[in-house]
C-alpha cells in the first residue's frame, strides 16, 4: 500500500442502514455496491450477518458480485458471530471479517458488566478465532474515545499481536472535538510498539457535527483508513460523510499534503441520489458536496462574482462532483447582472432602458414568490416591454354546465379581423373552454398547472387566472383578471396562446 494513500472503508450499507427509517433489501444494497464500486471505495462494509437471515444474505449476495473491492462483514467477538460472517463472506474474492467489543469505562460497567482484564481475553480470543477462517481481520474497540487511554493502547497492541491488520478507533457516540480526536491517534501512534504493524482506521459519529472533523484531524496525526458513510447516513446524527472528507482531502492539498483516495469524484452526485432514492431518506438542499444548493446562488453580489469569476465564490467545480454546474436562482436577493444574464440566455435583447423597465417588474414580483421561473421572466418581458400583441382576441364565450349534464362551450376569437368560433365538451366549464379554443386554433396545449386566486376582497372580489400551457416542447405561462373566475380563466388560456405565438415568430 503507498504510504500516503487514504483507504475509504464505506459502511452505507451497514451502519447508514441503521439510520431511523432506511431499510435496504439485498437486491438494493446490491444496486448500492456495485455503484459504490464504480465511485472507488477500497472496502464495502455489507452487513452484519449475525442480526438477520436477510442481512446474512445481503452480504452473501454482495459477495458473489463485487470484485473490485474488499467486502466486509460486521461481528461480535464471538464464534457464532464470526461463524456466520465466514459463512456470508466465503465465496468473496476479497473479504474482511470487523470485529468490536466495548471497551470504554460506561460500556465495560453498564452494557458487558466486565472488567478490564476480560474485555482484553474476550478481545484476544475472537481475533485468534476469526485467523483460523480470515486472513484480513479489523478489531474496533467500541467507544474508544471515552476509553481511558493506557487501557486502549493495551487493547489495540494485544489485538495486533494477536493478529488484527486493521485496528479501529471509533469514536461511538460523536463525543470527541478535533484536536482531542487527533491526540488520541498520535498517542497510540507513540505508545503501541507494534501499531506499524497495523493500518489506523476511524469511525466517526456526527452527535455534534464534528464527524468529518474528526476524521480528518485523525489522518492529519497518522489515520490511513476513514470509515464514513454516503450523505452522512447512520445512527443518530449520523456518520462521517464520504463525499466531505474526500472533497475536503482533494481541495485542501496544502493541509493533506500528498494524502490521495482512489474515489472517483465525478461519481458522488449520482451515488448520493441513489442512496436517497433507496433508503428513502431524503438530502438536505444546504448539504454539503451534494446538496441541491451547493452550487445554487441567489445573492446578487455572489451571482456577479461568480459570472465574473467562478472561483470568487465556489471553491470546488460543480462538475467535479457529478453536478451539470452552478445554478443561478433568480430570487429577491438576485441582482442586475445575473438577471440581464439569464434574459440573454432566453433570447431577449434588451436596451439599457428596456433592462430597468424589465428589472424592477422582476424585484416586484421576487418579492411575492419565492422562486422566479423562466416562465416568469417570459411573462415580465413580454408584459413590461409590450412584446405581446393580441393575435387572438377574445371575442366572445358562453358555456352551458350544470351537475347532470355534460359542459359545453361556444368560443368566437378574432384573428387578423377574422371570426372563429368553435364549440366542444369537457370535464367542466373550464376545461371545455380551453378545449373549444384549442379547436379554434388548431393547437394542442397541455395543461400542466392552473391556479385561480383572490386579488381583492368582496363579493365582487376580482380573480386572477394563472396558467402553465405546453404546446409541443414549449411551455407558457397566461394570466389574467375577472371578477368571473371562468372568464378569467378563458382570458389567460388565449394570453398563454398569444405569447406562444410571440415565440415561435422570434425563433423563425
């Protein structure tokens, strides 16, 4: 193994499973392994056969399918416990039995209720158990953060001798803080006489955040196995999360000086949306790495930086981590350049005093809606610059409807100072306007959202109609007003229609 090569043991599939909710079947674990595969992790963490007939065969199945990677099974220290990770591993072409025992003051008196002197045989002879079947044997003593440190380098020298190539450090339940973490990989590091004989690995809980901290204070004092999990998963708060401490390792060369992985980056985005789709948990959007807005901007100052400049506000290229790249959301912080930007990127030229125009109609309504789709800027342009003329013209309609009969509407527009009138039937009276003017026009939209909402109060409140229509691949936003909320409806379903007129002229 190269001397500063970072072995990523990734444990998605056995403790990100024991996160509140998520239950995989072998066939999904499967799908994971053989992407976690494909994004380079050095060992799999399948299961633990001993919990469960079907955890057994999940790591059996895993086994039988992954070559690339070392496959590893969970166990007590105990036979039966390592029997059965025998018996899940056996056909592996690489496998890797883990062992733990608690070793930790609270453990050994409330969990075992053993002393130090029986932790430290029960240690020892699984270790020598588990070398009559295993040639690759990781021993962890649980909660080793909050074990008093002479009685854990004794722990972890005897285990070593005994036999273990990997000797873990986990810190249990995310007590530790980073520089507290790091001394307690340097002290073993300058206290076991044998610890060059094995590979340091550590597994680091999040109960305060500091799971990725942590493990990377442990590497930067001797750590050259980190154990994490894909989006963080795992018990409580969750585990280290693979996709930050790889990333923070690759951005941070001045501080990991020569550490590498064999992660392929461009894989974590489609990892971490596999793993959410099956576990059904789902990713925060402010997620680090992999988040839906870790390259999303909406401030104006960062937006202008960052069309200037990507670098002045994102430290590592979307693209790297399997993002298409940044997103610049239009919202109420956004400013001139971004929006000027994105009206380019519609196909809209507009003046310097055209822009202004277009730009406070823009703060207006990011004042009222969260989100500005494209749709909208469309709307604001064309309504603002008054790019939409009335192609057709609403003329006339009436629509027959009540509980026992089926609607039907009479549309009559006007084009080009021509009549057209037409007439059909729907689920209702709406729907059967909006299909009777499709008939007029010899156009087939397809309603994809309607909204009709209150502008003032009253009994004789006015309505707004809002519509979303695609016509083909194009899709277009009407709206309109009426104290009738059908003929407003009517009214924003033609106002759709004319803007999709509009465009498909502008792109002749």
């Amino acid at each position: 193994m190269e001397k500063d090569r970072l072995i990523i043991f990734d444990t998605t599939l056995r403790d990100g499973e024991q996160t509140p909710g998520a239950s995989l079947t072998a066939n999904e674990k499967l799908k994971i392994a053989l992407q976690l595969e494909k994004l380079g992790v050095d060992i799999i963490e399948a299961g633990f056969p001993r919990t469960s007939p079907g955890d057994l065969l999940a790591v059996k199945t895993v086994s039988k399918h992954i070559k690339g990677a070392v496959i590893c099974a969970l166990a007590r220290a105990t036979k039966k416990d390592i029997d059965d990770a025998y018996e899940a591993l056996k056909n592996a072409r690489q496998g890797r039995v883990h062992i733990f025992l608690a070793t930790s003051a609270i453990h050994r008196k409330y969990k075992l209720r053993k002393a130090k002197d029986e932790i430290l045989k029960t240690s020892i002879e699984a270790v020598k158990y588990a070398r009559k079947k295993f040639s690759d044997i990781e021993f962890s003593p649980e909660d080793a953060s909050r074990t008093e440190p002479d009685f854990l380098a004794q722990v972890v020298e005897a285990v070593i001798k005994a036999g273990a190539k990997t000797v873990n450090i986990p810190d249990t339940v995310g007590y530790s803080v980073p520089g507290e973490f790091g001394a307690v990989i340097k002290g073993l590091k300058d206290s076991v006489p044998n610890i060059n004989k094995a590979v340091i690995s550590v597994h680091c809980h999040n109960d305060l955040g500091l799971g990725v901290s942590n493990s990377l204070s442990a590497v930067l004092n001797g750590a050259r196995q980190v154990e994490c999990t894909i989006n963080g998963l795992g018990e409580r708060a969750g585990n280290a999360a693979l996709e930050e401490i790889v990333m923070a390792l690759k951005m941070r060369k001045d501080i990991f000086s020569g550490i590498m992985t064999n992660i392929q980056t461009k894989q974590l985005y489609k990892t971490s949306r596999l793993v959410s789709r099956l576990t059904g948990i789902t990713v925060q959007p402010n997620k680090a790495i992999i988040g839906e807005n870790a390259f999303s901007h909406e401030s104006g100052i960062h937006q202008d930086g960052i069309l200037k400049r990507r670098d002045t506000y994102e430290i590592i290229r979307p693209q790297d981590v399997g993002f298409k790249g940044s997103k610049l959301v239009l919202g109420k912080l956004s400013g001139r350049h971004a929006f000027s930007e994105r009206l380019k990127d519609l196909g809209y030229q507009l003046s310097g005093k055209e822009l202004d125009q277009a730009f406070i109609r823009f703060k207006a309504l990011a004042d009222k809606k969260s989100k500005i789709f494209d749709e909208d800027l469309a709307v604001i342009v064309e309504d603002e610059l008054s790019m939409v003329r009335e192609e057709y013209k609403l003329i006339n309609f009436q629509v027959t409807s009540g509980n026992k009969i089926n609607p039907v509407a009479n549309v009559e527009l006007e084009k080009d100072k021509e009549r057209i009138s037409a007439s059909s039937t729907g689920d209702g009276p709406v729907d059967a306007c909006f299909k009777t003017i499709d008939k007029a026009i010899g156009l087939k939209g397809k309603l994809i959202d309607y909204k009709v909402s209150a502008v003032t109060s009253g009994k004789d409140a006015l309505g707004e109609a809002s519509v979303k229509v695609a016509f083909g691949h194009e899709s277009v936003i009407g709206r309109a007003s009426s104290t009738d909320v059908i003929e407003a409806s009517v009214r924003a379903y033609v106002n759709a229609v004319n803007r999709f007129s509009l465009r498909k002229k502008k792109l002749r």
